[in-house]
C-alpha cells in the first residue's frame, strides 16, 4: 500500500498489478483527488479495451500457460 500512496503522490496516471500466482490483473485510474480508482479486475479471456493502453490486446489465457511452460 505504501508503493500505491507513492505513486499517487507523483502523479502517475494509471496502477496495474499483475499477479501470476492469483491470475489476476487489476487497473487503477488516479482521480482528480489523487485518489485510485479501479477501473479493471480480469483473470481469463482476452482483454481488447484495456484503461491506459489504447491498442493493446492481451489474452490473458496464453500469458498464463506461457508463465506455466517457463516453471
């Protein structure tokens, strides 16, 4: 939490934590409050509209198995 207050305090826009051993991926947005807001919570399928990254994709299916062979 500690990093996340950090990061609000210099202003950066977007907070995405990915998590392999939980196959989560979270987004937060800072608000004008300088507040983190969530904006996405996935942990399967394929991401097409993702906050922040205008034009990226992201099959979180294949990140897993991908993580997997590499273990």
């Amino acid at each position: 939490m500690e990093k996340l207050a950090d990061y609000a305090a210099f202003g950066v826009s977007w907070y995405c934590l990915l998590d392999p051993q939980l196959r989560s991926l979270e987004i937060l947005d800072l608000d004008a409050q300088g507040r983190y807001l969530h904006v996405l919570g996935a942990s399967t399928g394929t991401l097409r509209q993702i906050p922040g990254c205008a034009g990226l994709t992201l099959d979180l299916d294949v990140l897993w198995a991908e993580i997997d062979s590499l273990e």
